[in-house]
C-alpha cells in the first residue's frame, strides 16, 4: 500500500529506494540459504559470495613492511595543550 502511494505521488522515488529495499528483502532470504549446509556447499563450489582474495590468495611470502627508528627524522615534538594562549 505505501509502495503504491509512494508510485502514485513521486514515481522517481521508488526507483530511487528500490536498491535499499530489495537489499533489505533478500538479506534474510539469503542468510537462511547459506546456513543451510547442502545449500551452502553448494554456493561455495558454484563461487557465489566469494570475495576476490578467496579466488586468488595472496602469496604467503608477503611480508609487512618493516620500519626501522632511523626512518624517522628527528625534530621538535609539539604537545597540544588545553591551555589557550592569548
């Protein structure tokens, strides 16, 4: 009914919300089917919901880069304080 009005006054809007609500509809939906353990399987030799690292990973040799204290430059530290000066 409020779909309808909402149509009926600014058809534009509906359009405009519809991403919104079609998420909102089919998140449970969703959720209900992949806990479903066949169904879940399923999905997952089919590759729905991948995210890209989960199709290619990453090599396991890759490393965080390391930072030494000699990378900084040495200066001056500047404390804030709640002091104001005039």
């Amino acid at each position: 009914m409020l779909a309808a009005s909402c149509w009926y006054v600014a058809p534009g809007a509906v359009w405009f919300w519809a991403p919104l609500i079609v998420g909102l509809a089919g998140a449970i939906p969703l959720a209900m089917l992949t806990a479903h353990p066949r169904a879940g399987r399923a999905l997952v030799a089919a590759g729905v919901c991948r995210v890209p690292e989960e199709k290619v990973p990453h090599g396991a040799t890759w490393e965080r880069p390391r930072m030494a204290a000699s990378d900084f430059e040495r200066g001056p530290v500047y404390l804030a304080s709640s002091e104001r000066s005039g």
